[in-house]
C-alpha cells in the first residue's frame, strides 16, 4: 500500500529506537532510494495492512471448506438445553 505524494500528511508517529536499528533503518531507506521517512511510511503501511489482513482472514482447506458449508446447509437443532435457555429468556427479558 503506497501513499501518493499528493497526500496531506496531518498525524504524527513518534518513537524512539537503539542506535543500531536506527542505522539498519537508513541503510535499507538507502538501498531502496527512499528517504528514511518515506520508508518508514511505505514498510509499516505493508506490514500493518499484513497483519491486519492476517488476524481478519481465516483460510480452510477444501475438506474444511466442505464441512462448513454442509452445517450452515443444514437446519439448525437445538438441545434441550439451549431451548431451555431461550424460554428463559423470553421469559425474563423484554426489549425496549
């Protein structure tokens, strides 16, 4: 995920790191032609974007896949628990 030149830039991020992270920082900003900024910027847009993705998708394989599908397929049976649960429920909660 690139950010246009063209973008405002209003919020700030500030933080603090060891001289030697600091270096591989500068170094890498370099080797990729990028003022250390930019590169800040570009990397943690990439990887914020991963992670999040990451945390927010979930893969299955096709047996997986199969099965999920085949329950949600099917009517849905409730123990005499859970009906028991429900009853309560209607029975001592009202909406507004």
């Amino acid at each position: 995920m690139m950010i246009s030149a063209a973008e405002t830039k209003a919020d700030r991020l500030n933080l603090r790191l060891n001289s030697d992270v600091k270096t591989r920082v500068e170094k890498a900003a370099s080797l990729e032609g990028k003022t250390v900024s930019r590169y800040i910027v570009d990397t943690i847009a990439r990887t914020s974007a991963e992670t999040i993705s990451k945390h927010e998708t979930m893969a299955l394989s096709r047996l997986d896949a199969d099965s999920f599908l085949d329950a949600l397929s099917k009517p849905v049976v409730f123990n005499s628990a859970i009906q028991d649960a429900l009853q309560q429920h209607g029975e001592k909660v009202t909406a507004k």
